[in-house]
C-alpha cells in the first residue's frame, strides 16, 4: 500500500504528510523526531493501517512543510500538532511520536485538554539530562550539524556516504532508504538537497535545555505510553524525571524495550508496532 502525499494549512502554515488511507477508522497520526522526516515511519504506517486512518506528518522545517521562519522550538512543535487537530476536527486522534515528535504529543495533549486520549511516545526524554551527558554536548551537536553536506550527487552517494556512520549503520536499511528519499529533493541538475537545512535541526537541538517537560504534565488526561530504548545513558524507571512523569500523569505508563538506541523505532519498527498495537489493543 502506497501513501498518498497530501497537505493542508493550519496555524499559518502549509503541512504536509503521507496519508494511508483508510479514512473510515480513527485517526493516528505520527510524528517524527528532529532531523528526519514522515517518510521513515512507512513499515510502521503499513501495519498500523489496516485499523487506523495513518498520517505521518513532516514537522515544521522537516521534509516537505519546508522552512517556516525561525521558531524552531519545541513548545511551537506541540502548537502546531494543536493547529492540526482543531483544523481537521478530529476528536480524539491518536497520536505516536518520536523524540521531538513525543514533546509534541505531550504539548499538544496539554493544550487541548482531554482531546488527545491515546499516545505512544518514543525515546522523548521527559527526564533531565543524564549524568553521562555534558552540559554543552547538544550546543556540540548544533555545531556538527551546522556543518552538514547539503548537495549530494545523488541519492545512492547520500546513502553510500551515510550508511557505515555510528547513528545510521543500525537503522533497518528499508527505513534508511525511506529517510534518504522523504529527507532530499532532486535538483534541476540532478542532484539532490537536503530538505530540512542544517540550520533548522541545529536550532532544534540548542533549543532542548530550554524546555522543562514536566511543565507540560499537569493536567494531561488520557493513556500514555513512554518507550525507551536499552542503550548507555538511556532514560530508566529509576530516573526522577520518569517517576515524576507517572506520578503526575495518571494514565501515562513506562515500558523499558529489550534493544535499541535513541532511534529504535528506526532499528526495530517491528518491536515498536507489535508495543503500539498491543498499547492500542488491536
């Protein structure tokens, strides 16, 4: 089954996302994290289809809803999953977000009270920072990131060049693929760009210690489910952040997944559809 690729303007902006079809079931939407694109979600989208309406939505600065001026930050993320929900009229969609797709999950559920009643969040960091983390390692990252290639000859040299590297080289190589071609655009002279500019992520990225999640926990009604992934430096049930997240969030639960890093719904989308089907009872 093929998406369709679709779009439609809310809070301002033109978004666009892969839409499965299927419009007759509830609505699931996913989000993904910072950096990526809706593409990456398809073998999860294909087995979330067959019960649900599946929307996998390129977030401001991602993709094709493109560079939209310069709040990158993660509260308008959440504003913006807001947007859509009351645009669209949906009720109560279901929502499965990725890192910074989980912030806007749990902002969004914060802004509009009792509308969104089921999400999975994956690999968001609703603790602190770790202990293992430096201060300055995401003002780090922004530095790396700014100096990404953003030309590549082609698609194949993109992935040549990306495959073997530490972050990329567990990822399954269909998801992979699916990153490189939903992540750059063909150029007139047949190479292709990058479609979220290195400057967007990297704002993203020096953005991040300045939001508190837990700000957003008050008052969040529905299920919640939090997967993290089982790798050095990952969140943990014994993190205050997580205990204060089930603590003040009555419906939220915690799962710890046998493997997987900070991408895991990248590595091991089988794991993660089986945990979000079994979470959504279908």
């Amino acid at each position: 089954m093929q998406p369709q690729n679709k779009s439609f303007t809310a809070g301002g902006i033109r978004h666009y996302y892969l839409d499965w079809g299927n419009e007759s079931k509830p609505p699931l939407l996913l989000l993904h994290a910072t950096g990526l694109c809706a593409q990456a979600w398809q073998p999860i989208a294909l087995g979330l289809a067959p019960d649900f309406h599946v929307m996998a939505f390129d977030q401001r600065g991602h993709g094709d809803t493109g560079p939209v001026g310069g709040d990158y930050t993660f509260p308008q993320l959440g504003k913006d999953l807001a947007d859509l929900i009351q645009e669209c009229g949906w009720p109560h969609p279901i929502v499965v977000g990725h890192s910074a797709g989980g912030f806007a999950a749990l902002i969004a559920a914060s802004l509009l009270p009792g509308r969104i009643q089921q999400a999975v969040i994956l690999e968001t960091r609703v603790a602190g920072r770790p202990p293992s983390l430096p201060a300055d390692e995401l003002r780090k990252r922004a530095a790396r990131t700014r100096m990404k290639r953003t030309i590549w000859d082609s698609r194949e040299a993109m992935y040549e060049a990306y495959r073997s590297r530490p972050v990329f080289k567990s990822w399954r190589d269909d998801v992979f693929r699916a990153f490189i071609e939903g992540g750059t655009r063909p150029l007139d002279d047949g190479r292709v760009a990058l479609k979220c500019p290195p400057e967007v992520e990297a704002t993203f990225y020096e953005n991040r210690d300045l939001l508190d999640p837990s700000a957003y926990f008050q008052g969040l009604q529905g299920r919640f489910l939090l997967l993290l992934g089982n790798y050095p430096g990952a969140q943990s049930l014994q993190d205050a952040g997580i205990q204060k997240f089930m603590a003040q969030v009555p419906g939220a639960r915690v799962k710890q997944l046998p493997v997987g890093s900070h991408f895991v719904p990248l590595e091991h989308p089988d794991l993660v559809l089986q945990e979000i089907r079994e979470f959504l009872e279908v």
